[in-house]
C-alpha cells in the first residue's frame, strides 16, 4: 500500500464504491493469458480482477464483477491458482474468496484473517497465508476452506515461495529476516539476516534463492539503509553473494525470475534485468518507465514475455504492458486502479 498516504489527501474528492447489480455476464477462461489483481484504494472497496485471454485476444477489466456482479473488495493483493480453483487475497476485507477457473464464479471464500497478503498451496488439503500485521502464519484446510491452525513465528510475513519440500518466507514490513518451514509440518526450520526490508523471494536454476531487500525509508524509526539483492543456498540459508544499490533512494521491488530460472528482473522506478552468473547490479534498464509508475511485474515462462503494469497516479485506471523478451512493447490494456499482482495461467 505505498499509494495510501497520497490517496488519503485525495478521498474526499473521489467516490468509487461499486454497488450489486443483478446481472452477471457469463464468461469464459481460456487456458492461455494472465488475471492482474487491482488493489484499488485503501478503505474504498473498489478493488478489480481483469483478465487477459491470449487466444482470443481478448481484455476483461473486471472479470470478477462481469461474472458474479458484485465487487471484489477492499484492497485485494494477490491470487494463486490451483487446478479449477482460483484464490483471491483480499487484503483489507480480511478475506480469500474462491473462483471457479471456468467462468470465473464465486465459490466460497475463507475469513478469520488479520491482513492476509499471500496464499502458497502445499497440496489438495494444505496452504498458508501470509500476512501483514499478525505475526502468524495462517495454516488453511482446504478441505473444508477453514483456519485450520497458525505457525507462530514472530515476525509479520510477506512473500512465500514453495522449492523441495521446504516454504521460504521473506519477513517484509520493517524487518530483515528470511526463515524456512517444512512445509507439511509447519516446522521452523532455518532463519538468515538479510538487508532491511525483504519484499520478494524467488529460486533459481541452481536452487540457490534470491532476496530482493527495499532498504526501508527515510524517517523511519527502523532505519534505512541502501537496498541489496542477496543470494543464498536454499539448504541452510547461508549467504552465497550480495550486491548493494549505489543509491539510498533506490527502492527496488517485485523480483521476478525468467521460465529457465538464469535471469532477474526487478523493478526500480525502470525495470531491470540481471543474470544469476553476474557479479554486479545492471546500470541500464532493460525497459524505461519514461513517466510511467511501473507497479507490478512478473515474466510469463512459457512465452518469456515481460509483463508489468502502471498505476498512474494511484486514482485513475492504470494499465498494463506486454513487452516481448527483448523488451519492445506488443500490447497495453486498461485495468482498474492500481494493478499489483499478476498471475499466469500455467495450463
């Protein structure tokens, strides 16, 4: 939510609630494309899910209201898939709602939680959930979509990434701690100090993870410092290299990896690229955000396109770019206010 003090100056000049209508449209999910998960504003409940079908070319900006006719929620954050069911993280209602992949209908939905950010799927009976203020994971059953437990760890959680039997969980919010889990236990396993602010987690080719640390900001009470980029062996957390930002105002985000697991990309203010072989930080971008406020990133590992999204000026409907491996731009979409997450359809 770095929009929200910017949004709270403007919220008495916007109004942006959407209300039930009584007329779903059907629709249809194609195989191949990708959801963008719009967070909308912060306690204005206008947040969207669009969704690109790649075979037929075709843009839906908010395929959850077209389906369902009603709203997402307040401050939706993030969405996995797992066979036909899709899970949105709906940040500020404190809710997971379920999807149908199909046609994209409600399901049911998952409560109890604080301010849940990410759900990572273990298996058919088994997830867990992030989360920005309760300093617990959140343990789900699957089978009957209920809290089924908490993995106390003391730390407020962020990004989660899944790699041989193991959760690695990134400690965001005015912390530097990743820490490992078995993943069907639950069990603490390992834990490491990073640079300040962990926001993203991936896993390269060689198993070897990669941390992607903000640095936190000026005037915090935690401090700040120059963000880094780490990497680590994922069986017991030690450091393999690191590499500091030059700059204190660098602020990088969304670390992302290419489907052959050897390159990084990231965002810092430009997107920037980076292969796992490299001993030092890219000094050019890869793609120039040229005016844009870039906000969300991911690589599609089938096609290796890049794909990223603006949020403008955090009121109006961003957009949402489609750049090929080389970096030239194919297609732009309109998507609603402000699209963090996206997620790829894998079938």
């Amino acid at each position: 939510m770095r929009y929200f003090l910017f949004i709270f100056g403007l919220v008495f000049l916007f109004t942006s609630c959407r209300k039930k209508t009584e007329n779903p449209t059907p629709v249809t999910i194609n195989k191949h494309g990708f959801f963008v998960v719009n967070e909308g504003n912060y306690t204005w409940a206008n947040s969207s899910l669009s969704f690109y079908d790649e075979t037929n070319d075709k843009f839906y900006q908010d395929i959850f209201y077209d389906a369902n006719a009603v709203p997402l929620g307040d401050v939706a954050y993030s969405m996995t898939i797992y066979k036909d069911k899709g899970y949105i993280v709906v940040n500020n209602s404190g809710i997971i709602y379920m999807v149908n992949m199909s046609d994209m209908k409600f399901l049911g939905k998952i409560t109890g939680f604080c301010s849940p950010r990410q759900m990572l799927i273990v298996n058919d009976s088994l997830a867990y959930v992030s989360d920005l203020y309760d300093t617990r994971i959140t343990i789900i059953n699957l089978l009957t979509n209920t809290i089924s437990g908490y993995v106390p760890v003391g730390h407020t959680t962020e990004k989660m990434i899944l790699l041989s039997g193991k959760i690695f969980v990134v400690c965001w919010s005015y912390e530097n701690l990743i820490f490992s889990l078995d993943a069907l236990t639950g069990n603490k396993l390992d834990s490491a100090i990073t640079g300040k602010q962990p926001n993203s987690i991936v896993a390269d080719k060689n198993g070897n993870l990669w941390v992607l640390c903000d640095g936190g900001f000026s005037g915090s009470q935690y401090g700040q410092e120059n963000a880094s980029l780490w990497c680590l062996n994922s069986t017991n957390l030690s450091e393999i290299k690191h590499f500091i930002f030059p700059n204190i105002q660098s602020s990088p985000t969304h670390l992302c990896i290419n489907g052959s697991y050897d390159t990084l990309f990231f965002i810092n203010n430009d997107i920037f690229k980076i292969a796992i072989s490299e001993d030092s930080l890219p000094v050019m971008p890869a793609i120039a955000a040229i005016e844009r406020n870039f906000y969300g990133l991911t690589i599609n590992p089938i096609t290796g396109d890049i794909i990223v999204t603006n949020a403008k000026n955090y009121v109006a409907n961003g957009e949402v770019f489609i750049y090929n491996i080389n970096g030239l731009l194919k297609k732009t979409f309109t998507t609603g206010v402000n699209p963090g997450w996206v997620e790829i359809l894998k079938n």
